[in-house]
C-alpha cells in the first residue's frame, strides 16, 4: 500500500520531492507550464504544514558538459520565483557542500530547488543508474521524501525509486490524481472503450497496443503508426514515416483483432514534409512519391461512427503532424469530436496533450495525463517503478 501524502506526517519536516520540470522548452522560452503548475498543490500543502521544501527534477538528455548549459533549471526556477507564491531559492548544483550549505540552512516554509538531478549522469549515470550513493546523499538532505513526479515513475532513477529507500515516504496530490484518474483504463468497465492511437513510431508502443488491444472495442489509428499498419496491410505508404521492423507485428495483430483496429480510408499528402502543398487521396491512391501528413475527411467522418458510441474514450497521439497548419486538421477535427462527447475522455500525455491544449479543448476533457511515458507504462503494465518503491502496510491509494 501507498502513503498519502495527506495522511503523512509531515509537519515542520524538512521534505525531498521530486518533482517533474521536464518541460518544453526553447528559445528562452517555457512552451508550456502545465507540469510546473501541477505540482503547486502538493508543495502549498507541506509550506502550509510549516515544512521546509527541497524540490528535485531532470531536465531534458544531459551526455556531455556542453549540454549543461541548455539543459539547466535556472529558468524554471526563474518562472517559480516570478510567480510570488513561494520563498524560492536556486542550487546551481545537485551535489556537494553548497548543496549541503542551503539545505541545512533551509527555513521553514522556504523552497529550494535543485539542479537537474541529470547532471550527476556525468560522473557515471548516477541518477540513471540508480546509484545507492547518491540516493542515499540526496536522502540525508531532508527527514521525508514525496514522489509527485509521475512522468518519471517509469524510470528507476536514484532520485525516483533510490530515495524512498532510506526515508519515509509518500505520494504527492499529482502523482496521486494521475493513478486515481487512468484507472478506468486499468481496469475497463465502461463500453464501448474507444482508443485513438497516433504518433510517430509503432515501436515505442508495442506493448501498450498489445495491452489496449485486449481491452479496447476498437483502436482507431493515425500518424507513423497508421502508416505501419496500412503497409503491412499491403497499401503503399510512399516516403511515409513508418516502422519496418514492426510489420510484421502489425500484421499479426490485424490477423488477431480484425474487428478491433480501424485504419483511415484517405490521407492528406504531400511531395514532401516540408512542402506547403498537400491533396487528399484514398489510402489506394498513394504512390511512392507521396508523403502522408495526416489523415482525410472521409477518415474523421468514418472515426466519428465509432466515437459516437463510445463511453469511454482514451486519447494517445495525434493523428497527423499537427504542428503544421497543412496537417493539423484530422488532429483538430477528431479533438472536437472527441471533446463533445457525452462520455468520459482521457487523453495521454505527451503530444495529444500538447495538440488538446493548441486547439482549446483542455476545459472539455475529463483528465489530461502529465505523463507521457510513464501515462503508457502504467496502462501497459499496470504499475510503475516509482509505484512499487512506495508500497508500505499504510493506506491503498485505491
């Protein structure tokens, strides 16, 4: 069982969360908040118990020392700090004596986020390695250790599953919802349960297609993943982004569930990925020279029959390059379909989360998965790392 953090004793303690500030970024620039934003409820709850609060996350790929420099918290810390909510102060390292330094003269109600934990990847994959050194380093920085990070509880992280090792633990308010909101998904009791699967690459989502095929009515496809089923289904996909190594895969699951997955009938194509112009051809009029952005009206319309029905609805992908306006309308169509349906909708997190909140239909969902990543393992497997290290005698969070 799961310690909530609401029935932690936390009061006046000095208190590791590891967060997720693994945010898009570019330019200068936060594209979007909203991980940040998640998880001021759970640090408002411990600054309300008098907690004193040290804050660690990763920050994009950190290989070499020239990837410190775009990959640093600074700038998350400086969008906190602009925000007034809290008394903020920044470590520009995630280990050694001016860590040590701010943490032991960390006040109550203050807040003190540390560097990107990744940094430590470069005297040897400490972090992703799970090191128990420094697990155990960044433990003794505090009495209790809450995990609202859920996009990483996927990862077995020294500041994921390595802390909760050597301090009391519990979940924050965010991991907590993300669990508590993908349950019907984990266990299906609304039907018809619909899938609208998209993204690049069908090799990253083997095992959850596998997971959701079993469960799901219909899986309805778009994007790379599309492409791979229609070649393996015999259509021409052109120069398309496909899977090769997953043909044979998809051919084997449409031979299993025939009923179950439903390709589009037309496509919105182009010479190139880059070019601005585009037509749209049924899914037998490709040709090698064709390069397929999205998916065609008649797809959205044939879509819209099985959405219509459904009474539970999981969003994972897009079914086109969205970002680009020539291929961003089977996204927005089957996202406006989606958000007036009268059922529950869930929408992965990732690129169907960025597509909902760039067409203006976050208020209309039911819940929007911060996870990405860790939103698929969890369906997939139905547990995570960072789920299992937590586990005590105390309380289920179900």
């Amino acid at each position: 069982m799961i310690t909530l953090l609401k029935n932690a004793d936390i009061a006046n303690k000095q208190v590791i969360v590891r967060v997720d500030y693994n945010v898009p970024y570019k330019n200068g620039e936060i594209l979007d908040t909203k991980k940040i934003d998640s998880s001021f409820e759970t640090i408002d709850y411990l600054i309300e118990n008098s907690c004193s609060v040290i804050l660690l996350s990763h920050f994009g790929r950190v290989k070499t020392e020239e990837d410190k420099a775009n990959n640093s918290l600074n700038p998350i810390y400086e969008y906190i700090k602009s925000l007034n909510k809290y008394e903020i102060k920044f470590c520009d390292t995630p280990m050694g004596d001016k860590l040590n330094k701010m943490a032991d003269e960390l006040k109550e109600k203050e807040v003190l986020l540390v560097e990107n934990t990744r940094f430590m990847d470069l005297k040897g994959k400490l972090e992703s390695d799970n090191d128990a050194q420094l697990a155990s380093y960044w433990a003794d920085l505090a009495e209790f250790y809450v995990d609202d990070a859920f996009g990483s509880m996927h990862r077995s992280h020294a500041s994921v599953t390595g802390i909760p090792k050597f301090l009391p633990s519990a979940i924050g308010f965010l991991a907590e919802k993300e669990i508590t909101n993908l349950a019907p998904i984990i266990d299906v009791k609304e039907r018809p349960f619909v899938v609208i699967m998209g993204g690049a690459k069908l090799d990253d989502k083997i095992s959850l297609i596998y997971n959701l095929i079993e469960k799901a009515d219909y899986l309805l496809l778009g994007g790379g993943i599309a492409n791979t089923f229609l070649k393996a289904a015999g259509f021409e996909v052109g120069s398309s982004m496909y899977s090769k190594e997953s043909l044979d895969v998809a051919s084997s699951i449409m031979q299993e569930f025939p009923d179950k997955i439903i390709l589009p009938k037309d496509m919105i194509v182009s010479p190139t990925y880059s070019a601005s112009e585009y037509t749209i051809k049924s899914i037998k009029e490709i040709v090698k020279d064709d390069v397929i952005g999205d998916i065609g009206t008649e797809a959205v319309n044939n879509y819209k029959k099985f959405l219509e029905k459904a009474k539970l609805v999981f969003v994972n992908g897009t079914v086109g390059i969205y970002e680009k306006k020539e291929f961003s309308n089977g996204t927005n169509e089957i996202l406006r379909i989606v958000s007036n349906l009268p059922c529950k909708k869930i929408v992965g997190g990732g690129d169907a989360a960025s597509a909902v909140k760039k067409f203006g239909f976050e208020d209309k969902m039911d819940f929007i998965s911060t996870g990405g990543g860790a939103t698929l393992t969890y369906i997939a497997e139905g547990t995570l790392p960072g789920i299992e290290v937590l586990k005590s005698e105390q309380e289920n969070i179900n």
